[in-house]
C-alpha cells in the first residue's frame, strides 16, 4: 500500500495539516437522484483509503456521503489518520443544519474541512448571503465541528465581502486548477492572504484538453521522470503548492496518483509546464458562472 500517511501536508490557517493529494467523490462516484445506498461508490471509496488516500473530498451536492461514512468505518482505518471534507451549497441558508445532516451520513463526529461550494445563486431571491453563510461556518468552527473552514470557487469579489465581516479568514478556496486555467491573480491574492488552494480538475490538460500546448512538454517530463502523464500534471499542481484532488474508480489510476509522492519535479521543469499552459486557457466546470 502507497500511503498518503506521510504525504506532504500544508498548514491551514484555521487549523489542522491538509494532504497535498486527495481522493474526489464528485465526478466518477456522483450519485444523483436515487436515495439507495450505492455498493460500488462505497467499493471505490475503500479502495482508494486501502491504497493509501488518506484525504477524501466530499459534499452535500454529491449525494454520496452516507457512502463515504460507510466506506470510511468499512476501511477500518482509523479516523484520526483521515482527511476528511465536505460541502455545502443547496442548503447554505443554514450551514449549522446541512452540517448537522453531513455528518449524520458521513457517520463521524466532526469534519476535518468543511466549505462553502459555491457564491453562485441568486442570493436575493433565496433570502441568502455569503455573508450570512460564513458566520455560520465559524460558529461551526468555534464548536470544534469543522476543524478548518473554507470556500470553493470564489472569487477576489467574494473574498473581499468576507473579509468586511469575518472574525476568521476562509483557509482554503477550492478551486478548478491546472497549467491550462492558473487564475494568477486569484493565486496571488491567496498568497498575499494566506489562503490555501486546492486543484479540481487537475488533469484537464489530458483528459479533456487536448490536443493542446502541454502535449509534448509533458510527454517528453513523462520520459524523463519515467512517470506517467497523469503523475508528472499532479505533481506539478503539488509543486505550485497547491493541494491536487484527483479520482478514479480504477484501483491501479488510484495507485498510479498516489505514485506522485515518490518523486520531484526539477523547478525549472514546473517553469517550463507553466509556460507552455499559459498558451491555452479552459474551463469546463460551473462555466455558466464564470465570465472568462
Ligand atoms: N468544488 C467544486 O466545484 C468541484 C470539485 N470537484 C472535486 O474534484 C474531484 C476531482 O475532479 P476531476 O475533474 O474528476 O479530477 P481530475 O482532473 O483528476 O480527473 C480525474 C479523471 O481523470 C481520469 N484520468 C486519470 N488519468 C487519465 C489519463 N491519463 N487519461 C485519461 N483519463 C485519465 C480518471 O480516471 C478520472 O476519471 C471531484 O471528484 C470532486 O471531488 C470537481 C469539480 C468541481
Ligand atoms: O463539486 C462539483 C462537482 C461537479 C460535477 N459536475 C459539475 C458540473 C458543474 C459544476 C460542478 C460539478
């Protein structure tokens, strides 16, 4: 087993160490719909803490965290040694409730991370604020019931709203994050604040994004590093300092992720992936959102 046990962890800056690579539950193990316990997420999901994932991204919209509870007892693992977060977004009119309900499925006693998943709705109608939300969350936090609290998918605009009312800053904003979508100033704006960030999509270069202007560059690393083209994009995340969440319902491609903390990429191999994605720029999630 490739464990994640030791893997490189960051600081959050309200609390606790985040692994740099975690296990998604939000595309291949999406369940939507149907309220019957699902055999083959919670398989997947054990699977992927067995090979070594020890940080596993969850949430309220994916309707699929009573089996990430199930497969988290199932793995026997202890909890303590496990990352666990989670989200809100339909029932961010009360971020106390939907945590109440998350961990009841999630069957534990407390999250590790627990995020606003998204600033888009249309607040007025629905009687809401992001400002509203986030005191929640720290009221959630000062209890001890998420250990660190975040956002996904905000922007500087968001952020500023927070910060005018906030007694604690968001520690991490989860956000879509590859060489082909590396939103500078966000990053910056991150950095100046202390904001963590962590990658979804991190392979969009090869799963969706070719042909494209990473395609040689990262054949040719590939060769170098004797890696995979999946390895050397995660690690390059990781190198960025940010926190890569990948998944696959493979055993060996969960293998194959967690194979990127056995190796570095030389800084200017991590120069030369950021240049050549500048060249292109692509986003394929909550695009009816984002005004690139
Ligand atoms: N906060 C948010 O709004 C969002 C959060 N997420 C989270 O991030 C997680 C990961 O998102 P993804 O986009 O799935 O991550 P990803 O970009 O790592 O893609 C993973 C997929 O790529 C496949 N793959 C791996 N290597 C490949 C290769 N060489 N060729 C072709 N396919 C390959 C895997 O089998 C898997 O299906 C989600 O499960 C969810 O937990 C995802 C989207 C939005
Ligand atoms: O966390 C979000 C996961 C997700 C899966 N499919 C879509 C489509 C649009 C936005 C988010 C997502």
């Amino acid at each position: 087993m490739v464990s994640t046990e030791n893997f490189p962890s960051i600081q959050l800056s309200t609390g606790g160490a985040i692994p740099l690579l975690a296990y998604g539950l939000g595309t291949a193990n999406f369940k939507s719909g149907s309220t019957d316990v699902d055999k083959s997420i919670i398989a997947d999901t054990k699977t992927a803490i067995l090979a070594g994932f020890t940080h596993l991204d969850g949430a309220e919209n994916y309707g699929n965290e009573e089996e990430l509870g199930i497969a988290i007892k199932e793995s026997g693992v202890l909890r303590s040694k496990l990352f666990v977060t989670t989200k809100v977004y339909r029932s961010i009119s009360s971020p106390k409730t939907a945590l109440a309900v998350s961990l009841k499925k999630l069957d534990i006693e407390y999250v590790d991370l627990y995020l606003i998943h998204a600033p888009f709705w249309d607040e007025q109608e629905k009687g809401i604020s992001i400002e509203k939300a986030w005191q929640e969350m720290e009221e959630l936090h000062g209890k001890g019931l998420a250990k660190a609290i975040g956002v996904s998918n905000f922007g500087i605009s968001e952020f500023e709203r927070i910060a005018k009312i906030a007694k604690i800053q968001p520690a991490i904003n989860q956000i879509e994050y590859n060489a082909y979508l590396q939103s500078p100033e966000l990053m910056e704006y991150h950095h100046r604040h202390g904001i963590a960030t962590a990658a979804y999509g991190p392979l969009i270069p090869i799963t969706k994004g070719t042909p494209g202007p990473l395609d040689t560059i990262i054949e040719e690393l590939a060769k170098k590093y004797s890696k995979t083209p999946t390895q050397i994009l995660l690690r390059w995340a990781i190198e960025t300092g940010v926190v890569a969440i990948t998944t696959s319902s493979k055993e060996w491609r969960m293998k194959e992720a967690l194979g990127v903390g056995e190796f570095k990429l030389d800084e200017s191999d991590v120069e030369d992936i950021r240049k050549a994605g500048s060249k292109k720029h692509m986003r394929i999630f909550w695009t009816k959102n984002y005004r690139d």
